[in-house]
C-alpha cells in the first residue's frame, strides 16, 4: 500500500512508519513528499492549523498517487490567556474518506509564546531557548519541556493513530 506524507520532516515520516506498520503490516510503501500546506508557516489556532494538515493530506495523496495520504500540522493556540502547543493530523484515502485527530496542547514558557507573538516559528524560538539546533526535526518542543518523557514523534504517533480510528472500526462511524 502507498502511502504519502506531507512532509519531509523526519520525525513526521518515522511516526507515520511507526504507526502504519503496525497496522497494515510489511506491506507498506511510506513516501515523503514536500508540499505545501496553504496555511502560514506558524500556523495559529485551531482552524488555522487544521486547514494546513487538511492542506497536506490532499496534496501528499494527489502528488505521490498514493492510496492514503497523511498530514500533520503544528501551531500555537491561546487559551485563558496563555500560550499552547496544537498539532492535528488528517488521513485522506484515495476515495475521500477523512479520518482527522488533535490535540497535543502543552504549555509554551512565556519567552517561546512572546518570541513566536513577534514572528518566530516555535522550532526557532526552542533552539533560541535551549541553544540547540534543527530541534523541530528531533525531540521537538514537547520533548524539550517534557525533559524527554515524551518526543514529537511519540506524540505525532499518537495522533495519527487517533486519525486512523475511522478507518480501524468503519462500521461505528457509518451507523
């Protein structure tokens, strides 16, 4: 089975194996395709976010021909007042059922929210902060403020399991 992801990220590609492999087992063909996801670079709030996963789900399904099509957004979302990690994840089969997940809302420190407020993305405001480099392409914030107990490929993983859900136990969602 094809499968296309809209990213060349690492860490998104080695989720979606993760993940697909257990499922539909060796016969899975993962392929990375850089596309474009229609949305801004730091994507906030919700629907922005949304939209852009939306955005490279169709494109990585249509670019790489492929039977599913996976994308995973990040963004920045405010909630009383304070500032939170958001990622969803969109699976799209080649006959147009959706399959959508979110979540992973984490707490910024207030000097990442304000850096992003001023037009970073989150990846540069985390290596700002931590004085590492490419982070987004590793550990990621949520494995930095985690201290380790959880990657962005573990949380990636997560919630491409959760988009799955439709497509695991089709008959709950047509009853």
């Amino acid at each position: 089975m094809k499968i296309a992801v809209g990213s060349e990220n690492p860490v998104k590609i080695a989720a979606a194996r993760s993940v697909l492999w257990r499922v539909y087992g060796e016969q899975i063909d993962v392929e990375a395709v850089r596309v474009m996801s229609g949305v801004s670079d730091q994507p906030y709030g919700n629907e922005e976010t949304l939209c852009g996963a939306v955005g490279r789900s169709r494109a990585a399904l249509h670019a790489a021909h492929a039977e599913l099509g996976i994308g995973f957004e990040g963004g920045i979302i405010e909630v009383s007042d304070r500032s939170f990690t958001c990622a969803w994840c969109v699976v799209t089969r080649r006959d147009g059922v959706v399959g959508i997940a979110g979540g992973e809302n984490l707490l910024l420190p207030e000097s990442v929210a304000a850096a992003i407020y001023h037009g970073d993305e989150l990846g540069v405001a985390m290596d700002r902060l931590t004085r590492q480099r490419d982070t987004k392409r590793g550990a990621g914030a949520i494995g930095l403020l985690t201290g380790g107990l959880l990657d962005r490929q573990r949380a990636y993983e997560h919630l491409l399991e959760l988009a799955l859900a439709r497509f695991l136990t089709p008959e709950l969602y047509e009853a």
